[in-house]
C-alpha cells in the first residue's frame, strides 16, 4: 500500500474544472406534462396577441360610457366562448360574463355589484367612465414579444404562458442518464443482516434521492462486482447507455479500490484527492464520448457533500441551467467555526430567524460517517482551513439547501 | 345576474378555515426508492449501534499504540468486509482499509501517508497516541436513540440513515389523489386554433406543474362539460378516486357558472369569495367522506396565486407535513407598493441581492390575467388593501417561491 499519487487539488479549482469539462445535453421535445423543472432551449416568441380579443374582467355588463346613467335594456349576452353577435346598438347594454368578448360598439363593462336594474335593464352609474374592467388585445403579450427566454427553468407559470400561446410541447435540454453503482465488499443490501464487518449500502439510496432532486434519469446498478474484469464490463455497458457513472467508495487508496484504475484505463483523471472536509477521495474523470465519472467517498457524510459541491453543479450544467450553485445567503454565525488541518470544511448547520437575522447552529459531530450531521441541516458553512476559524457572531455567507419554515 | 350572495371572506381566515377542514392522509408502506419528499408517520429508532465495529476512518495500519515508533511486521490485512482474523499480536502491525475493521487488540490506526516503511514491515511515528483514525461502535447511533422524527420530511440524508439502519420500506403519509378540471365554454385544447371569443385551456398546464411540485398525485379531467347533469356525473366519479377536486373557472358570479352550484349541492361551500387580489372568486368545499373541493378562478395569475395561499398549504397538511406555508423572509421593497381597493394584494416580485439585503422589484404590470407577472417572479409581497401602500425602503417579510442565484 503506498500513499495516493494524486495531488491534493483546492476544492473551488477542483469544482471549477468538473464545470469546464461537463458537457450541456442537447434538446428534446417534450409535452408540457413532462416540461416541468426542466430548461428551455430556444426563445419563445408570442405569435399572436394575448389576450386575442377585448375580455371582461369581471361579471357585468358592456355598454357605451356615453350611455352611463340611462335605463337601457340588456339586449343581449357574451358569455366566455359565445361572444354577442355584431355591434352593440347605441342606448343598450349586454350581460358579459368573465372571459366573455366584449361587444364591438362597447367601450367600457359595468360589474354587476355597480348597477341597478338586472331584469331586462340595467342602469350604470351617471358618469362611468369608457375602458374599464376589460384587457384589451395585446395586454399581456403583444406579436413578436418575448413570451420565455431560452435558459429559463419551466415552473407552472411558464407552463401556463407556453399553453397560452399555443405551445403543446416545448424544446428543452435532456436531463443527465446517469448509472449509480457502490462499491465494497463489505456492503449488503438494505433489509439483509449485515456479517460481522459488513455494513448496509445505504449511499446507494441517499446518492438516488439527491440524483433525482437535481434532475437525473438514475439506473441503480448495485453494488459492483470486486474483481477488475466484470466491474470493467459492468461499467463499459453503462456508459453506452448514461451519460454519467457516479460511483460510491471505492476512491480511496486502498490496495482493493478498483475505480481509480479503471477509470485510469478508461478515460482521463483529472481530480483524484480534493482539499475538502469531508470528501478528500473525491474523483472526477472523463471518458470518451463526452461522458463523465464522479467516484465519491464511501463514507455517507463524504459522499453527499462532494454531491452537493461537485456532482449538482455539473448535473444542472449538462440540464442546461444558468444557476448551477445553491444559493448563497448571509448568516450570522451562531458558533465558533473551525476547520483545523489543512482542508476547507463544509459545516452543516440548521438556520433559525431571530429578527432579520438567519443564525446557523450546528448540527452536531461534523464526522464524516455521521448522516444525522445532514438531516434536518438547512445550510452548508465553508470553512476555511486553519486553527483561527470563524468567531461565534460574523456573518458569513451559507449555501441554502432549504430555508426554515 | 345578480351579485355574489357569498360575503367576501378576509383572506387569512379564508386560509385557516381551509387548513382546519382539510384531513392529515393515512400512511402508506413505501420502499426506500419511492420515500423521497414523502413525511415519515412514526418516530424511527435504532436498534443497534452505528457504526457496528470499530470501523477504520481511513487507509493505514492498525497497532498498538505503545509499539508506535518500533520496527513492526504487517502480519496481515483488514479490507472492508474482510476483517482481520483473531487478535494482532503485540508489536505487529495490520493493514486496515477505509471502513475496515480495526482488529482486537489494536488500538490507533495510523495513516499510510505517517508511517515509514510498507514492504512487509512499517514504523508508526514515535509517540502517536491511541484511539486515532477509526470510529467506535455507536459513535454514530446508539441502541435506542431517535434516527427520524416522525414528520420529517425525508430527503437523502434521511433516506441513507434509514439504511444504514436496516429500514427498506418507510411508513409515509399517503399523498393526495387530485382530479383537475378545467371549466369553461371559451376553452380548447393546446395546439387547436382557438375561434372567435376561445383561447388555450393554459391553466390546466399550469396547475399540473404546481400540483406534482406540491407532492399531489393528478389526474387530468380536461374541460368540464357544460351542462350541469354531466358535469355532475363527471364529478362524482372522480371523487370516487381522488381526495380533492381542484376546478379553475366558473366559480364567478356569470349565469352560467356551475361549479357552486354543484358543490353546494354536494357537500358544504364554507369559503365563495375572499378579500384577495387577485383570486376573490375563490371556493372551498367539503364533500362526504373527507373529501374537498377548491374552486380556483379562471384568470390564470388568479388561479396559481390562490393555488399559493390555500391549496398549496392544505396538500402539505394532507401530506403531514409540519411546515404548511412558503418560508417568510425579510426583504427591502425596491418600490412603492400599493394595494387601492379592499382586498390584500400579493404582487409578484424578482428578488436580487444588494449587499446583506434581498432587494424586492415589481415583476411588472400586476393583471390578474398577465401571467407574466409570475414567471421569474422569486416571492410573494402581501400589500394591505387601501390607499396608503408600503413606500420603497421598508423591510417587509416575503414569502418565497426561490432564491436569486
């Protein structure tokens, strides 16, 4: 056994050249029941003026101004769908329902709680004034207007505005296929009793769940196999089929970690030691094909964080996102933060308000096979290397896994 | 026509009534794969100690402390799920790989980049201090102690805890079964060519997207059909299935709104119209067997806002969720925001960043029917009705939907 080869990389360089060689998917139609979260290829362009005619606003009646503060006899009605036939005729009104046309000849709707009358007549108050409680065509959206930038992330208004205008797919980046495997011989699977210095795959099912927040397609391949030729035929199979391999345990300089030199063989390592609390074995290659490999830390706490500060960067850049980083918020430091040796420290902390204020207060043990340091933690606190630390008091600023209720 | 006979209801209270009516979903049992973003129904313990062995935190070599500094002969190897045999003899070391088991009688583990040597033998740095570089039984989890909390929300660290305790299946809140219907007879399907007085049914699109974000299982009824008999019948059998009714459209006061109508005769009408802008048609209804009805108004701005308010909180509570609303935070009003008339408005806002604060800006023209306003928008501003307003400046709370990159 001799020490790992790979120079220990600065965790921000690290995260910066993963980003660099990640390529961004290309685009695929897909129906707007499927389009939710993920990101727009092209500009979408209004064809057409929304809304596409004069529309009530209200439960009411149009008439024209002119004719505010006469009896006038409701000679018709334009109910959402089933406009009124020609010109409204001088001295009259007609009953429009919310989304109803208004009539040609119109120029103003009276809501239905303003006027007296209602059984065959109506009157509007003396002096309403023309243009009220309608949109007119074009409001909204005008021909040629820019409905939804290219690169933006669809949310349900998106959606809604795509419907709007007539679109029943849209053009987005394909989301990242990505084959997750765990490697070590001492895993069993979950619900079997672990031997003695056996412990259950567990990464195996927190690297799912955080793969699927951040928008991959995840095949599960198991726990690999242990000997060199059928974990290369595994992987090799994979790869043609995923766009990415993530892997678990197995990077670290064991004389039994198989990854590293079949990733070596493979492809091209370009991070293999990271200067990061917890997760220094973290690995990144890329293979032929514009596919690429993260091998993670086998200890739980290690191979989320190098998720968080590797993995769902680079899967929100192959998705095509321009925000490819959590968000970032200043804290108040609720504790003394320290990162003793020479390796940045990612804290998981918890936030509370107190007054403006956000405070962050740790989760306990920050070690890094305790996964009770993750649940419940709102944040991630960069700590930088060093006995000096970070006072109780300072504000920093935190990456935002979820903001307190 | 006549004006609404349902008193305008003041929005918060409108949002507590709905949130008291509407049931907590039983639990289901789930596997691990299927857990993610699901609420956990009962406190889950641990029945044993995690880790389970004295487990290596790193590649190195097992000793005895006090042999630190002499000659010793790696007398065997401790690879994960592989444990060293018996107990290491007195002035011997033992190869131990991350996540090994740290054989009886070691008691330090030293790093393989420490130590001199490899080749059969090894000197640990004169000195080096026992109880180094490994994790105990139970440093982790101890017999009895709370993993999850019952109501917890599940996300990936959670669902890896669970692993590691040997926990396949989850006992989760059920999440709710939901029927969409849009009502309307202006509607047609996206991608038909709307007529004259027609437009795109956009707000289907638009709450399938807010409905799966907020965890609802849906089923998409289309446009409701336009006479009250089978538009009965349709209802009826859906709610057969489903927990809720979510309906956008004819909940106004038009002659030929029939959603009311139908619910009053189903079930009781508890909310008909609120102090809410935009959103004052809004309906809530509970039906037999604990089922409920939410009639959302047509303008599609109106239809997702009060989605925000009320429908978006009742499906966390069915959830067993604890935390109902969209977290509040403090932001600078980067206008002037006013709200004329009677009824509290929530603009839409981007949020950006401007040193320590979060900068609050009108996403622009507020219509009820300009979607718009909503895409890109970072939160929720709720502006009390009057003339008075909030001036630029003031640091009100939010509600927010993300946060600025």
């Amino acid at each position: 056994m001799r020490a790992s080869a790979y120079p220990l990389v600065d965790a921000g360089l690290a995260a910066s050249r993963v980003l660099e060689l990640v390529p961004v998917l290309p685009g695929e139609d897909v129906p707007l029941a499927e389009a939710a979260g993920r990101v727009l290829v092209d500009d979408l362009v209004a064809s057409s003026p929304l809304p596409p005619f004069r529309s009530s606003a209200v439960d009411g009646y149009a008439i024209r101004a002119a004719d505010a503060g006469l009896r006038l006899p409701v000679v018709g009605e334009s109910a959402a769908g089933r406009p009124f036939q020609g010109e409204l005729p001088a001295a009259s009104a007609a009953t429009v329902l919310t989304g109803g046309v208004v009539p040609a000849g119109a120029d103003t709707v009276v809501m239905v709680e303003e006027v007296e009358g209602g059984d065959g007549w109506i009157v509007a108050p003396a002096g309403f004034p023309a243009g009220r409680n309608f949109h007119k065509p074009g409001d909204d959206l005008r021909p040629g207007d820019l409905v939804l930038r290219r690169g933006l992330p669809l949310g349900a208004a998106e959606l809604g505005l795509a419907a709007a205008v007539g679109r029943a797919r849209m053009r987005v980046h394909r989301r990242p296929r990505v084959a997750l495997m765990s490697t070590g011989d001492e895993l069993v699977e979950v619900g079997e009793e672990p031997g003695p210095g056996q412990i259950v795959d567990s990464n195996r099912w927190a690297l799912l769940a955080a793969l699927n927040e951040a928008g991959a397609e995840v095949t599960l391949l198991g726990v690999a196999p242990d000997q060199p030729g059928p974990l290369r035929e595994l992987v090799l199979q994979a790869l043609a089929a995923h766009d990415a391999l993530v892997t678990s345990g197995g990077v670290s300089v064991g004389t039994h970690d198989l990854v590293k030199p079949l990733l070596e063989s493979l492809g091209e390592v370009h991070v293999g030691r990271v200067k990061l609390k917890p997760g220094k074995p973290f690995t990144f290659a890329t293979l032929p094909d514009g596919r690429v490999a993260f091998g993670l830390p086998g200890f739980p706490v290690s191979s989320l964080i190098t998720f968080e500060v590797f993995v769902r960067p680079a899967l929100r850049k192959m998705q095509g996102y321009a925000a490819l980083q959590r968000p970032a918020l200043p804290v108040r430091l609720g504790y003394d933060a320290r990162a003793p040796g020479d390796r940045t420290e990612y804290q998981r902390v918890t936030l509370s308000r107190e007054g403006a204020d956000l405070v962050a207060r740790s989760t306990g043990s920050q070690s890094s096979s305790r996964l009770a340091s993750l649940t419940g933690a709102n944040a991630l606190v960069r700590v930088p290397a060093g006995d000096d630390g970070i006072p109780a008091g300072t504000l920093v600023e935190a990456l935002i896994l979820s903001l307190p209720a």
